[in-house]
C-alpha cells in the first residue's frame, strides 16, 4: 500500500525528548540539517565509526585514548585527530586527567542520529 496521501501520525518532538522528528515525519529545517550533516560526516569514516563504537560500547562508559591507539594499524597522532573531528561533531566528549584523555559518547546526539533515521511502518521493497 502507498503512503501517498497518507498524513502521518504526530511525532512528540518537545525538547524534553531532546529528539528530532524521523524523516518520514517531519522535513528537516535548514539549520538542523546542517548541525545534523556535521554528525553524519564525521560517522563516514570507518576508523572514526568504529572509534565510536569502541567509546560507546566501552564498559565503563568512558575509554582513555592511550586504550585506543593499539587497536588501530595508524600512529596515535591519526587517532588523536579523528578523536578531535568526532568531538567537534558533537559525538564524544573528553576530559584529561594527567597526561591521559579519557572519551565518552555523547548519548543525546547519538539518540537524535538514531531518532532521525527511525522508520515507523516503512514496507520494505520485494526482492
């Protein structure tokens, strides 16, 4: 069945929720299409996704750097710098504690990436 014409059911969108409308609900504005384009840009990086899974999924809920490093085939400056475009995208967040940064995820910009692609009763197309 087509969802032409269909209006779709209300998203809660309020602040409260600190959430976007998915896609199929609500147009993204200029201005939160850009802040969202940033975040997106950042994940297209398969060293940079998978530096924020490890973060993510880390235990603790925080993960030093010097834990990072060995778990790439890149010099630690490599990491250190796609650690800094994940920060400036709004991703993880950090604190230095002596000569050591320790990361965490940014749980709330992660919740509107997933909020925003969120598809309700999309069908999927036959095969």
């Amino acid at each position: 069945m087509s969802k032409i014409g269909v209006t779709p059911e209300p998203v809660d969108v309020s602040p409260s929720q600190g959430c976007c409308a998915p896609l199929e609900a609500v147009p993204l504005d200029p201005g939160h299409a850009v802040d969202m384009a940033k975040m997106f840009k950042a994940l297209g990086d398969p060293v940079r996704l998978r530096l924020l899974s490890l973060i993510s999924a880390h235990p603790d809920g925080e993960v030093c750097v010097c834990d990072l490093t060995t778990l790439f085939d890149v010099a630690a400056p490599t990491i250190s710098y796609h650690l800094k475009l994940l920060r400036e995208a709004g991703l993880v967040d950090h604190e230095r504690r002596g000569t050591w940064v320790y990361y965490r995820p940014m749980r709330e910009r992660m919740y509107q990436l997933s909020a925003l692609l969120a598809a309700s009763d999309m069908a999927l197309p036959a095969r």
